[in-house]
C-alpha cells in the first residue's frame, strides 16, 4: 500500500493503530451473503454497509428487521512524507482492493490525506493540521503512537481504512 522503498532507510517506518473506533445499533435493511454486507438503519437514522467477515459467528442467522450491534474496527496510518505535496481527500479503495484483498481481507473503504501539521499538543494528544486548501484543522489523537515520528512542520499522509466488523451480536 506504501512504497517508500528508497526512504524506509531515512524515514521512521509508518505508525499505523487499529482501534475500536466505534459501536452501532440498528436494523437489519438486508444481507448480501455472498459479499457478506449487512445493512442497517442505525438507532439515530442513519444507513450504513457493514462488511462482516468469515470469522464472526451469526452472520448467516441474521433476517431483515433484526435489531443488532455491532462493534467496527477502523484501522489509521501516519506517515512522515516531506516529498509529498499536500492534497485534499482522496478516495484511494480501489488501489487497496487491487493490493491488498485476499481470501481473509478485504477493504470496504479506503481514504487518504496529505497535511502539513502545525502544532502537537502531546499531553492531550491533539494534533493542528493544515490542508491543501489552507483550512487548520485540529484533531483529537486516539493513541500518542500515531506521534511518535511527527513533528511541527512536518508533511504526513494520513491513510484511513474502514476494516469490518469487530462483533455482531442480535439485540
């Protein structure tokens, strides 16, 4: 997914965290068994396709109109670029799915960033970002590993990859 052969020699290796990002319940829309999606109306509304893997027990019990929840992992890669020039969001899933699906993975949605950070608050673990459209942004860092190789001035490429569902479990 990232090449920087050249640079892993200079570059501290990209900090990447898979984190429970968060718990959703809903009804069951439908089921794509053969795709193994489920979707669902979730408790405030909204639609959303979950990708549910192999491993997880009850997806094939699963009926429209079942109240479920369900636990997604989403998985974060920071990487020091100083080459890269900074670019909006991108929607790069179609390069993963061509790289990176398998028999046991499989990438529902893929996005990218290039910022130029401005500031870290490390004991709060915020970080300032800007964007290629000038606009300062100021996040909220789930692990202080993402950090560990960023600094003030610094160019990064954020990649953000929606991964499956963690645990799905009828209501």
């Amino acid at each position: 997914m990232l090449s920087l052969l050249i640079l892993v020699v200079l570059m501290p290796q990209p900090t990447g965290v898979t984190h429970l990002i968060s718990e959703v319940s809903g009804v069951v829309d439908r089921t794509d068994r053969a795709g193994r999606m489920v979707n669902i109306t979730t408790d405030d509304g909204a639609q959303m396709a979950i990708y549910v893997g192999p491993e997880l027990a009850g997806f094939d019990q699963l009926s429209r109109g079942d109240h479920i929840n369900v636990r997604l992992y989403d998985s974060y890669i920071v990487e020091v670029t100083p080459r890269a020039r900074m670019a909006p969001l991108a929607d790069t899933t179609a390069e993963a799915r061509k790289k990176l699906d398998t028999a046991d993975t499989s990438v529902v949605q893929q996005l990218q960033l290039v910022v130029t950070v401005d500031e870290i608050n490390r004991r709060d673990n915020t970080v300032v970002y800007r964007t290629v459209d000038n606009r300062r942004v100021m996040r909220a860092v789930q692990d202080p590993k993402l950090l560990e190789h960023v600094n003030v001035g610094d160019v990064v490429t954020i990649t953000y990859m929606r991964e499956r569902a963690a645990s799905i479990a009828k209501r």
